[in-house]
C-alpha cells in the first residue's frame, strides 16, 4: 500500500544575515496508510522545518534545494495555493505543542470548531452537533454546555484534547502532532497519548508524531525516524530503533534517558560536545565530531544510508552493507 | 518534626501553610462568601540535611513552586515555621536579604530570568552588586564563577540570546552560586531541555554538591530524574504532602495511589511494555473546592467509603517514609 506521505531527498536552506543555513539535507521518510510515524529529534534537529517544508509553511527565507513531498500522490512543493488550502485543515490536520496558544482567546470554543467546519454544507446546528459529538470522543465531559465556554474555562490537558477534536472534525488522512504533551504534566500526557492511540483506530488515518520524549515514541509509534542536524540518521520499526539501534546516535539517545538506567546514579550519561553549526557543516559524517566510535574515514566521507533490514536503515560507516 | 532532629538539619519546615486572598474582604462580605482564601501549601512538614538533595514532585498548580518561594521568603506564611541552620524565617527586607545568602534561587525559565540587555559578567556580577559585595575584585568573582560551572572565560562578554538553552542554565547556576549559599532552591532546572543536555546540568549540580557541601531543594515534575539526583523526596497533591520519604524507597515501595499512579504515568520507553489503560484519569480538582475527607478520592483506583468523609493523617509505613492514605499500598488492606 502506497503511503499517505512520501518525502523524499528533501533539502531545505534558510538564508540568513550569517549565511545560508542547510537545515534539511537529503531526508526522506514515508508515512505507510494508518500508522504512526514519529520523529525523534533534539533542538535543532530540523523537526519543525520537516513539517513545515511538509505541509508548505515554510516561512519566507527558506528555499527548497531539491528533493519531492508527495501527500497521496499529490505533489505538495508545486500545488497551487487553492489546492493547499483545501488540503490543509481537512485531509492534513495539526496539533500544536502549546495548547495555551493553539485557540482563540476571545472566541467561545464552540464558535471556534463551528468556524472550521465553514467547507461543509450544513447548518449552523448540524455543525454545532458535530462539534459536541466530537468533543464527547476526545474525553470531554459535558460537551453540549461546554460549546459555550472559552479557551481559558479550561485546562492545559482539556484545550489540548479540544485542539485534538478540532484537528479530526476535517476526518484527515494525516494528523500531525508537534510535541503535543510537552507543555502537560506527566498524567495528562498519559491520557493525551492513550486518546491518540484510540483516536488512530477511530479515524483509521495516519499520523506523524514529533517528539523529544523517547518514552512517548516508545508508547505510541509503529515507526520511526531518528534526525539529527538536519539529517536522517537511522529508521526502522519502534522496536528496531528500541531494541536494535545501529548508529551510535540512536545508541547515545537511548542510554542518555534516565528513564532506562536500571539503577539509580548522580553521574548521567551525556553526549559529549553540541550539534554543530548547520552554517559550516563538518566533512565527513555529520555526528563524527560527537561520536564515540568515530575513526579517520567518518571526518573524511559522508556515509551512505546502509540498509540493515528493508525496514532498517542507517547512515554509519559501521554498519555493514 | 521532632526537636531533637534540630543538629542534623540545614532547612526545616514546621506545619507550613500558605494562603492566597481570593476575594477581597468587602466582596467576600456581599457575596458570604466563608473564607475567600485558597490555601496553596496545607500542613507540609520536613527537613533538608546538609550537602543533601531534596526533591518535590506533584502536578502543575500542587503548590510546588509557592513552597520553593515560601522558603526564601517571596510569598507570606499563614503559619507554621521555617527555620533555616536553627534560626527562623526573619521579617523586613534586610534580614530577607541576608537569608537569602544562604538559600539561593534557580529560576524556571533560564532564558527569562536572565535580562536580555545585560552581558553574562553584569548577571553574574549582579547578586554581588545587590549585597552591597563591590569591593571584591568582579571580574575575578565572575571568572571563578564561569569556570567552576564549566563555562569559558570569554563567555562573560556574551548577551543571554547568544547563548544555547544547556548554557543558559549554567549562568543561572552561576547566580545562584555568587554569594556562596549552603542551599539552592531549583525550580525545574531541567524542563525543556534535550535529554544530552539535561544530563550535563545534573551532573554539573552534583559535582558541585560534592565539591561545595551544597543542599538542593529541586522541584520538579520529571520522576525519572528524581530517582537519580535525590536523596529524600516528597509528593505534593493540592498543598499537602501525600507522600514523603527516602527517594529509594518511594521508588522502590510508593504507599500513596497518587505516587503510584505517577510512576505508572511515566512513559517507558520500551515498545513491548506498552500501557493499556491510564491509571490516574482526570485532573486535579479546584483549591478552592476540596474535595472533603481524603482529597485524592475523587481520582483514586482504590476509593472507599471512609476516604470520602474522614481525612487521612499521614502514616508512617516504614523509618522516614509516610503516607497520607487509610489504605497504603503495600499494606493488609
């Protein structure tokens, strides 16, 4: 089965008074019809500018160098901007990290998910019953009466689920959700996730997932796509990466969460050094300056994506080919 | 706690309680409304030994962050004690002062509580500056201070944006460390930052706690750090402590539903341990309507009757390790 979304070689540049900075370079990833895919990234891994280049948001001093994003089959770098926008909000749907920010303070939520509905045609009541019916589903106790409420009457874990039924009122094929839990406490994030994972069996799409939280990855994804410095590193299935992670990056991700020491300890594992300037890349390798098993030829090539599995790949020098 | 507990103890806390006015005293008349107070910190009680780390967890609005401001004196206490190396929380602005070279403040935001127009000498120079520290040599103050938190020298002429988030948080350990505290108070010293990252300021807060006998007092809403950085921990659920103890042993055996259901919050991140069902559902209910007898009832697995109308004392269920439950886990039920 075709995936929903295909990205392919994608390089992406913002120029900037320092220079030109090569924030995506030659990533490629696909989203298979009804699973979840997620990105695992640290600051400055090129996460947002991913989704943006994704869904045509990208802001105004970047330029797309190559590469192709296809969303079922429809070529999203050259759609004109009527076809976009029909696109956006209804197929492709958005939650954002901060639910604070995501509605309208002065609008009543009801009034917010009646205004998205504006393509359908049908009458401000139907729409209205829409809405409660879709806020029942993500969790909302109360939903009728609460229509009539504003963003602030609610928590940071309820506007989240409220932004969540605002995303799938459009019934999209893709759902994609930035960081969505960051900003919630370790319970709500708990039923956020829980509700997602229900969400994906009722609405039968696809989503793409964005996180830092290897533990959230772990929980929810089928799939995923490690990215470091603007490049794809390593992807495979969620137990491939958890349990068989081939570059050392992966490898350093996993025993830097605290989560996954066995045993208590004051000395926490770190990654030596810092993410380097996407302004002058070093030669070679892109993680060899960090890398604990880095030897002569990483600073000098690049490596090749390696094909451990059809599933599994990685771009290391030390995984056999 | 117990007065004999008076030589071991850096920071103590007595029966604290902290209130905020909700309304104002005609409004509150006009409307009857009982009390237009919401009490933000209930009954909480402990120690912090010296050179020791102390970690508080709980959920947002559970009053983490007003006990933190509470010990160094930024928000009124309502009653109970604080005392500090024997002596009490003082009154006025210049004793306040002086407390507050003992116990220093890390603040959440790094990036926020760093004034964008100064450069990193001026913030680091700042608490010298305000305690009236001039004659000593600042640049020299400031060069000390950048090295023992692993920053370079040059470092001093940088403005806040300049710097990354991990760096940030070291200029914040830098102010905290100016005066030479015995405590530091740490609101989240690590939210938002990438796991690499956050290692590096853990680690950096521990070798400092080795080399300068430093106490932390950390409030966090991350478990799986406390686990590793402190000593002793409480859980705070609505103002009061429900949970309260060694950290290992928390870990190893929580008393309290909550605590539980916090640890089963955590994401493991372990795709073959997947959860199936959220164990704590809902959220929090309004401080200003409690929820009477236990207040954790309304959300707990194990609610009976009596939770719903007689209020748990805490219980110790083993040394040092209390639990405000009628029926802690753990225990015949």
């Amino acid at each position: 089965m075709a995936a929903i979304l295909s990205i392919d070689k994608l390089s992406v540049d913002f120029l900037t008074p320092r220079g030109t900075v090569s924030a995506l370079r030659q990533v490629s990833l696909d989203v298979p019809r009804g699973s979840i895919v997620g990105i695992v990234g640290e600051s400055g891994s090129g996460k947002s500018t991913l989704i943006a280049a994704a869904t045509r948001l990208l802001s105004e001093n970047a330029v797309i160098r190559g590469g192709t994003v296809e969303f079922d089959g429809e070529d999203m770098l050259n759609l004109p901007p009527d076809r976009l926008r029909a696109l956006r909000g209804r197929r492709i749907a958005m939650v954002f990290q901060d639910p604070m920010t995501a509605l309208n303070p002065v609008l009543s939520i009801g009034r917010q998910m009646i205004d998205i509905q504006y393509r359908d045609r049908l009458d401000r009541a139907g729409k209205r019953a829409r809405a409660a019916e879709m806020l029942r589903r993500v969790g909302i106790p109360d939903a009728g009466a609460r229509l009539d409420r504003f963003p602030h009457e609610f928590s940071g874990g309820m506007r989240q689920r409220i932004a969540i039924a605002m995303a799938l009122l459009g019934n999209p094929d893709l759902l994609i959700a930035d960081e969505p839990t960051t900003a919630l406490d370790v319970t709500m994030e708990a039923q956020i996730i829980h509700l997602l994972r229900e969400q994906r069996r009722e609405f039968e799409g696809s989503i793409l997932f964005i996180s830092h939280n290897l533990g959230l990855i772990a929980e929810l994804c089928d799939h995923v796509v490690i990215l470091y410095a603007g490049e794809v590193v390593e992807r495979g299935t969620v137990h491939d990466i958890f349990h068989r992670p081939s570059h050392p990056y992966t490898e350093a991700l996993l025993v830097c969460d605290p989560a996954r020491l066995s045993q208590a300890s004051r000395a926490l594992p770190t990654i030596g050094g810092e993410v380097p300037d996407l302004i002058r890349l070093p030669s070679g390798c892109i993680f060899a300056p960090r890398c604990p098993k880095a030897f002569a030829r990483c600073r000098s090539a690049a490596p090749h994506t390696h094909v451990v599995t059809p599933e599994h790949t990685a771009s290391c020098h030390l995984v056999p080919s | 706690m117990p007065s004999g507990a008076v030589v071991t103890a850096l920071l103590e806390v007595e029966n604290l309680r902290v209130r905020f006015r909700t309304a104002g005293p005609v409004r509150a008349a006009l409307t009857r409304l009982g009390e237009p107070f919401l009490d933000a910190v209930l009954d909480v009680s402990f120690v912090v030994a010296p050179g020791t780390t102390f970690a508080l967890v709980g959920e947002s609005g559970s009053g983490k962050t007003t006990l933190g401001r509470a010990i160094i004196g930024l928000v009124p206490i309502h009653g109970g004690r604080i005392r500090f190396a024997g002596k009490p929380l003082p009154r006025g602005a210049a004793a306040l002062a002086r407390w507050r070279r003992d116990i220093a403040m890390m603040f959440q935001d790094p990036l926020a509580s760093l004034s964008p127009r100064h450069t990193v000498r001026s913030l680091i120079a700042e608490p010298f500056r305000i305690h009236g520290e001039t004659a000593r040599d600042l640049d020299a103050e400031v060069r000390r201070l950048l090295d023992l938190v692993g920053l370079p020298a040059d470092f001093a002429g940088r403005y806040p944006h300049q710097l990354s988030g991990g760096q940030a948080r070291r200029v914040g350990v830098a102010r905290a460390l100016a005066l030479s505290p015995r405590l530091i108070i740490a609101d989240e010293p690590t939210a938002g930052l990438d796991v690499s990252v956050q290692g590096e300021i853990l680690n950096l807060m521990a070798k400092l706690q080795r080399e300068l006998g430093l106490a932390y007092f950390v409030i966090t809403h991350n478990l799986s750090i406390t686990r590793h950085i402190s000593d002793a921990m409480a859980v705070m659920y609505m103002g009061r402590f429900v949970e309260h103890g060694p950290t290992a042993a928390i870990f190893a055996r929580p008393a309290h539903p909550y605590t539980h259901g916090l640890l089963a919050a955590q994401p493991r991140p372990d795709p073959d341990h997947r959860r199936q069902d959220v164990e704590l559902k809902g959220e929090v209910p309004s401080l200003l309507r409690r929820p009477a007898g236990c207040e954790f009832h309304t959300r707990c697995p194990y609610a009976q009757e009596r939770c719903r109308v007689e209020v748990p004392m805490p219980r110790a269920t083993a040394a040092d390790h209390a639990a405000r439950c009628h029926f802690p886990l753990g225990a015949a039920r």
